[in-house]
C-alpha cells in the first residue's frame, strides 16, 4: 500500500533510541510514525540489555549457592536446567515487551509501521526518469513533483529486482513484461534464466580468483622470514 504520509517526524527503527524519540514526540504532540522491519525493541529487548542481565541474574544465582559456604551455610552444588534458564530470559523479555509493543505506541499515538524503510534520493529517481524506467510525475501547482502509487509499486519493483542482481536493461525489459497484462511468462522466464546463468558464469570466475589465492595463502610460510609467494605472483613482471 502506498500513501502518502504528512508527519512531523519519522522514526526508522523501534529500537531504545527510535521508541525514547517516538514517545518524546508523540507526548510533545508531534504527529510521529515508526517504522521497525524487525521485532519491536530492536537489539536491547530482544537480544541485548534483557536478555543478556536475566541470564547474568540465573548465573548470579548458581554462584550464589555454589559459595554459600563462606558463610557458614552448606549446600548442595546447583544443578542447572538450562531449558528453564531459557524459559526464564524468554519470560523476562514478555514481561518488558508491552512496553516497546505497537499497541503501546499507537496509544501514544504514534503511527507504527512494520516494514523496511527505504530512501530514494531525487537523483536515482530522476536517473529512472531519464533512461524511461519511470515516467515523469506529475507536478503540482509550486512545481513539485508528485508520485503516485503506480510510481512507488514501479520503484520497488525496481529495488527488488536490483537486490536481484538483475542489470538496469534487465530490469526496463522486466517492467515492461509486468505492465503487460498480454505477456507470455515464457519471455520472464527467458530472462531470469538468462540472468541464473550470468550469475553462475560470475561465481566461476570468483571460485577461479578464490582457489588461486587460496593456494598461494597455503604455499605461504606465513613466519618471521621475507619468502613470500603471494607477493612474488604480485610482483611477477610476465607470465
Ligand atoms: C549482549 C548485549 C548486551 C547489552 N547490554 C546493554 C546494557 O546492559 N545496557 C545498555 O545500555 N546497552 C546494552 N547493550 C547495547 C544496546 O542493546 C544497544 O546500545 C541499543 O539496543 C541500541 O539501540 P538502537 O535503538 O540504537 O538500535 P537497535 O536496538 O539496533 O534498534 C534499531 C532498530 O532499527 C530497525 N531498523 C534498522 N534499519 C531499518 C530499516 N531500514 N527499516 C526499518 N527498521 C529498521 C532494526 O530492526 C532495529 O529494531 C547490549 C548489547 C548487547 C549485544
């Protein structure tokens, strides 16, 4: 879904600093949106600060009793179920979780989105513009551009294809055969499996570069003395 979103602020990422600054704005009245494309409460909550303190908290307790003797007081040595352990950081986490939930944000008022947030600089847009990958917006009265939702669907397919690996003529080829509702998958597939075997071509030639610097690595000494055969093939004026 596309939308266009006028806010005050946008906080990328529901981690400790992203919900202190999302909290902050929302009780200072700022129209504020979240976006977090993992767990809310980022690295803290899920599998840093909680975490890591309820299992520092069971091991403190296992110490607790396997020392009890300075004391005076014998015990017999903990035994430790480390299923339990577990069950107890996990259950640490749920306790503090509805604190950094979107239930408790959108009470604040804050818009909470679960997605990956993304910037497209006005150059690689208008990079697409220029080579037709996308048509030029609108514009409105002042003179800004304005992009519609056909244009931001355009825009992912772009990325993702992109992440893909495919290369920009690819990608123009690809957009064309999904604006066609006429098209015959035969033509995707055409170039998909063009693309698997570029790819495989690529990893030949890298497991060709890795295999060379592998063997020179292993006839490397790698000690106090100058030798070197890496450098040597380096430094080898002809073949
Ligand atoms: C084992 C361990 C123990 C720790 N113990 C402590 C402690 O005791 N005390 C302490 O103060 N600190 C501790 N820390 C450090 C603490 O976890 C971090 O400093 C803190 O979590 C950083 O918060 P943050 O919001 O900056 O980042 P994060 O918690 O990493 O949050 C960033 C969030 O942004 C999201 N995000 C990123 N990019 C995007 C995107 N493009 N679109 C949408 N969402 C996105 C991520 O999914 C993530 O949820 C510990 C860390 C570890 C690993």
């Amino acid at each position: 879904m596309a939308a266009d979103l006028k806010v005050d602020l946008c906080v990328i990422g529901a981690g400790s600093a992203g919900l202190s600054v999302a909290s902050a704005a929302a009780q200072f009245g700022a129209s504020t949106v979240l976006i977090e494309r993992g767990n809310m409460g980022g690295e803290c909550l899920n599998t840093g600060c909680v975490p890591s303190k309820a299992l520092l908290a069971a091991a403190k307790a296992a110490h607790a009793v396997r020392t009890t003797g300075c004391f005076g007081v014998d015990a017999a040595p903990p035994t430790v179920d480390f299923g339990r352990v577990h069950r107890h950081v996990r259950d640490v986490i749920a306790a503090i979780a509805p604190h950094d939930s979107v239930e408790r944000f959108e009470n604040l008022v804050v818009q909470v989105i679960r997605a990956e947030a993304r910037f497209v600089g006005p150059r690689e847009i208008r990079y697409y513009e220029d080579i037709g990958l996308i048509r030029p917006p609108e514009r409105r009265e002042n003179r800004y551009r304005t992009y519609g939702e056909t244009d931001v669907q355009t825009l992912r397919f772009i990325y993702r294809a992109r992440n893909l690996g495919f290369s920009l003529k690819d990608i123009s080829a690809l957009l064309t055969l999904y604006q066609d509702r006429e098209r015959a998958s035969r033509e995707v597939k055409h170039l998909a499996l063009e693309h698997v075997s570029e790819l495989d071509r690529k990893i030949a030639e890298l497991t060709a570069i890795r295999n060379a610097i592998a063997d020179l690595a292993e006839r490397c000494h790698g000690d106090d003395r100058p030798d070197c055969p890496i450098l040597d093939e380096l430094g080898a004026t002809a073949h």
